[in-house]
C-alpha cells in the first residue's frame, strides 16, 4: 500500500513532487515478520521503499534494479561474491537478479530502496556478461573529494542503462534549472529548504525527495555541508503519474 500523505503534491491531478522522512515511514512498517519495508510512492516504475530488517535480512533476489541509499545505521553488504561495510549516506547498487543481503548490521539500521526499470533490468544484454557485472558501492565522502570547486558542483558516480548516479554539493546557492528525467534525491548530509515548482519544504539528513521531468525546483537556506545522491532514470520527458 502506497501511504498519501502532506508531502504529496499535487494539482489538477499531475503529480509535481515528494518528499518523505525516514521518521514517518518507519512508523508505517510492520511491527511482525522479518521483511520489515513499507511502499512509501510509486512514479512509473519507479517504486520507493523503506526497508528497516531487524536481526536478519531475509530478501532475495529481485526482478528489477535497484538502489539503496543507508538512511541510518551500518553493518555488511553481500552483493554475489562481494561484501563490502556501509554506514548511513551510502548508496549501493543491485543489479536484476542478484544474491544480496545486508549482514551484521546495527539494530537501527534502516535503507531507502529504489527499484526502476522493466524486469529483467537495464544493463548488458548479454547474459553472461549480466551474471559477471558486479554491485556498486559509493560512500558520500568519497565523491564529495570528486566534486568541481566551480560551476555546477556535482560528480558523476554511477551509470548503468538509464540509470546515472550523481553527488550534488552546492555552495552558496543552487543555480540548477529543470531536468529532462525524473530524479530521486536522498540528503546525504546538510539540511536545508527544497522548492519544488511553488511548494516549499523543509528537509534534512536522509530525507528522500522526487522531482518529475521539467519541474522546476531547487535548495535554498541548506547549510554549508550539504551533500545529496541524485538518482537520474528512464527516459526524457520522464514516466508520468502510475
């Protein structure tokens, strides 16, 4: 069940952005079973869960996509034949159909999730070299050393299919005009205020955000440390309302 809540906005029944906290989608989730997730929006494919497990992540693989961005907590990411540690601010990538689960984690750890695209995924046609390709592990830290000191201060991350994964840290202010594919944001760092065509609201670390094709938007009054994950996906002129 997708939860409509404040931050849902809407006019003339077109969707025009979102933006959701992990305070509130925690209290949505399932107080039984160890898949503890809850959907918190859907856009074309695109869908947003909450995913906080406790003691034991029991998922398995996935027809589609997909991304996590750590909203709180740390512990091990098994991905195939890889394991890497992750802390609150990372992003980490799944392909379709692949082995992996969280291990070792703390007790309040909790992830956004973002799954996109048909099933079956967007990467390499080939089987085999699908089965090969390995998950992407990006820490905030590391591309915040990326970032441009001048004009537009983001750094490509990821790429794969129509998936491109960006580190955006403006200072001072954000110059940044409409995009031609939908985007998903999620604060790595900072807190600030996110106009969204002529709405108005205010976020912080871990906060997630969606802004469709051609939207208007931008951050303003964000502290000097702000750094956010940008998820750019599917096609130009976006997917429209589901």
């Amino acid at each position: 069940m997708v939860y409509e809540i404040s931050y849902f906005v809407k006019k003339g029944g077109v969707m025009q952005g979102w933006r959701g906290t992990v305070e509130e989608w925690l209290a949505k989730l399932p107080a039984d079973g160890r898949l503890r997730f809850v959907t918190a929006f859907s856009h074309g494919q695109l869908e947003v869960e909450l995913y906080a497990p406790r003691d034991k992540d029991a998922q398995q693989p996935h027809p589609r996509d997909e991304i996590y961005v750590v909203a709180a907590g740390a512990g091990d990411f098994v991905m195939g034949n890889e394991r890497v540690k992750f802390s609150a601010g990372d992003a980490l990538f799944a392909p379709s159909g692949m082995a992996h689960r969280f291990e070792d984690f703390t007790g309040h750890f909790a992830t956004w999730v973002m799954f996109y695209g048909p099933d079956g995924g967007e990467g390499p046609d080939d089987a085999g070299a699908r089965d090969a390709e390995p998950g992407w592990h990006g820490t905030a830290g590391h591309w915040l050393a990326q970032v441009p000191q001048s004009g537009i201060r983001s750094v490509s991350a990821f790429q794969r299919g129509s998936l491109e994964v960006k580190l955006y840290a403006p200072r001072g202010e954000d110059p940044q005009a409409p995009h031609a594919r939908d985007e998903f944001y999620v604060v790595a760092r900072g807190r600030g205020v996110a106009m969204i065509g002529d709405e108005r609201q205010s976020f912080g670390p871990a906060d997630a955000l969606f802004v469709p094709a051609g939207m208007t938007h931008r951050f303003e009054d964000f502290t000097n440390d702000l750094a956010i994950w940008v998820m750019f996906y599917g096609p130009d002129g976006g997917e429209g309302a589901a």
